[in-house]
C-alpha cells in the first residue's frame, strides 16, 4: 500500500506542477491519484472515501473562477489519499501526519473564492486551526505515553477530546463554525464540512482504544456531556437561524454531537464495532448532505427530490443511511448504559426536523440540468444504497475494530 500512495502523491506533484499550463491535467492526476490508492485498499470505506473526494472535487468546477484553480483539486485529492491510508496504519508518527496533512489544505481552501482571497475568514479559522492541532498532538503524546492511567492520562485526554472539538466544530467549542460557514465561500466549506471531518475521529478511535485503562470510564464521563451540549446547541442554534449556510454550520455542529458519542463506547470493546459503524454511516451521511446542500446553494439552485432526500436523511428517514447510522449509534450507547445519551440524541434528532425541510424547501427550484444538480444526484444515490440493510458495513466496521485490539497504537 506504502507504495501505491507514494506513487500516487508522485503523480499528484506532477499534476500541481503542471496546473499553470492546464488546470485539466490536475483534474485528471487527481482522480487517478485517487484510482491509484483505491486499486490496492479496496473496502467499503474507502469506497466511500473515494466518492466523497471525487464529488469534492468536481463541486470545485462549480466555482467561476478560484485563486488556486488546479491546485485546489490536488489538493482535495491529498486529503483523499490521507484519509483513506489513516485507515491503514497504527504507529502513532504517522496517524498524526494524517491529521496535520488533512487539516493543513483546509487553511488554504477556506479563503478562495470567485474574487479576491477571504483572508479575513481565513485568519479566523487558521487561529482555531493551529490550536486544535496543537492540543490533539499534545494530547495524544500523553496518553500513548500514559497507558496505565494517572494525572498525565488524564490531561493527555481532556487536551485531545479538547482538540479533537475545536477542530471539527463540536459545542461549546464551535465559535469559528457559524462565522466560518457564513461567510467563506460554500464550495471549500463543503470540502472542509465533509472530507476533512473523517481523520480526526479515526485517529482518535486509535488513540483512544489503545490506551485504555481503568480510568476511562470516568474521563468518558467528559465526551458524554459535550456530545449532549454539542447535540443541544446545535440543533437549537439551526432551528433559530435564518441563513441557509448558518442553519448548515449549526446543523453540523449537531452531526458531530451525535459522532463525538460513539467515542463513549471504547469503555466496553465489545461493542466497539457498532459504534464505529454509526459514525462512520453518519459522517458519509453528513458528507453526502453538505456537499449536496452547498453546492446548491453555490449555483442558487437544486432539484426539489433530492433536496429532499438529503433533509429526510438527516432527519433518519428509513430505510436512508441516515436512519441506519442513528439507530446503530443509539444502539452502541445503549448497550454500554449510556441510554440517556441516546434518549438525547432522539430528543435532537425530532427538533431537527423543521430545520431540515426548511433547508429542502429553502433550495428547491425545480430540476435543471446543471453539474451541482448532478453532484447533488450521486449524493443522494449513497445514501440510497442502505434499501438494502448495510449488513455489509458492518462486517467491515467490525474487522476495522478487531484490528484496533491486535495491533494498537
């Protein structure tokens, strides 16, 4: 595997380089890029990586014009190929490479627009940025270094959890969010609101189960209530805001509540497997739906069914993805006496709802042939494919979860 990304980040430079002559040969290196490391790590998710990535991609060719155009779409596809070798590796070195080269594209995407350079918005999320990184890093040095517990186990793991918050946007550290969404350009928000959301949590699945002790289930206690307050805050912060792209920010606020549960679940490893489904589900969930959602929003335009389909999927519709990643997360909590977490997180899901048709009905103008309609037309065609019961993803999530116990960070 080692080489087939090597190879693909060599034919990624290459088509950079080459991005002054014709910002097409960096459209067509990345997805080879992306083709190379596909071809030798297939599975279900990085199935899923690779369309996530790919859709990222071509909602670049959405924008008119762009400070980097060519070099954004290499860009896109890194954070494709180090989210999908993250999945891969354990020792600790290089799951923290994974986490910096995921989040370092993102500072430069969050300012590129159609005129001049959001810079503004940029030093607003690069602030926030930097400060994540550097208490996830921190964090996770202690804990590997801690492993039977003590006063370094437990500041190693409230400076990761704290990390790991700021970076993906969790209550009450989310204050770049709302801000961040608004006002940068809805296209890189998109790539940052979805690709950029998967390393952090599987780095710290990693992390976090390896270092396990008799103390985690009391610290555990700290990502419970964040993940209530993020839910909460969420939720309520979407159902009372107006703009599309405000109602997005505190919707994802909300998403990553529901996935920042699942990490309760490491406090009894038998049912690891579940949990790491229902985030796994929810975060292609909350990808499909904001690179659905904002593209739309980019072209001011989207066809009224899958608009739809991409709220109802939010909402937990079943038989959508949305309904399968929930209802494993609630059963993964479930099982380790976290039920008032999940009696939480039905509460949430029910004040969604307005919110969500709002955004449906908000973006609806009736079908047109258009790339961000046919962007918006994949998205809903994943979260289609749960009609048939992801039996499937779940083996895949299992034998993930077995590797975590063999090899360990």
């Amino acid at each position: 595997m080692e080489l087939s990304v090597l190879v693909a980040l060599i034919v990624l430079s290459l088509g950079a380089a080459l991005s002054f002559k014709d910002t097409r040969l960096v459209f067509a290196t990345s997805l080879i890029a992306l083709a190379i490391v596909f071809s030798t790590t297939w599975n279900v998710y990085t199935f899923f990586i690779i369309i996530i990535a790919a859709l990222n991609i071509a909602s670049l060719e959405v924008m008119k014009r762009s400070q980097i155009k060519g070099v954004d779409y290499a860009l896109v596809a890194l954070m494709g190929v180090a989210t999908i070798y993250v999945f891969f590796v354990d020792d600790l070195a290089t799951l923290l490479a994974m986490f910096v080269v995921v989040s370092v594209p993102t500072y430069l995407l969050v300012m590129v627009t159609d005129n001049k350079a959001n810079v503004d918005v940029g030093i607003k999320y690069i602030t926030f940025m930097v400060l994540a990184t550097v208490l996830f890093i921190i964090g996770a040095i202690l804990l590997v270094h801690s492993p039977h517990g003590g006063l370094m186990y437990v500041v190693g793991y409230t400076m990761l959890v704290l990390g790991l918050c700021i970076e993906i946007g969790v209550a009450p550290m989310h204050e770049w969010v709302p801000d961040v969404f608004t006002a940068a350009d809805p296209i890189p928000i998109s790539i940052i609101a979805s690709l950029a959301k998967f390393v952090p949590f599987v780095v710290a699945y990693k992390i976090l189960v390896s270092t396990t002790n008799p103390l985690t289930p009391f610290v555990t206690m700290i990502l419970a209530v964040l993940a209530a307050i993020s839910m909460f805050i969420g939720n309520i912060g979407a159902l009372t805001s107006k703009e599309t792209s405000r109602i997005l920010a505190y919707s994802t606020v909300a998403n990553m509540g529901y996935i920042l549960a699942t990490l309760t679940v490491i406090i009894n490893f038998n049912w690891i497997y579940l949990a790491l489904t229902g985030a796994m589900l929810q975060l292609i969930v909350n990808s499909m739906g904001k690179i659905g959602f904002f593209t739309a929003i980019k072209e001011g335009k989207g066809s009224t069914p899958l608009m739809y389909t991409l709220a109802l999927s939010f909402i937990g519709l079943p038989p959508l993805m949305g309904f399968w990643s929930k209802l494993f997360i609630l059963t993964s909590l479930v099982y380790v006496k976290y039920t008032w977490l999940a009696f939480v997180l039905v509460v949430n899901s029910a004040i969604s709802v307005p919110y969500y048709i709002r955004i449906a009905r908000n973006l609806s103008k009736g079908w047109m042939l258009s790339l961000a309609n046919a962007i918006a037309l994949i998205a809903v065609l994943i979260v289609l494919i749960t009609v048939i019961p992801p039996d499937w993803f779940v083996e895949a999530m299992k034998n993930f979860s077995e590797m975590l116990f063999i090899k360990g960070v």
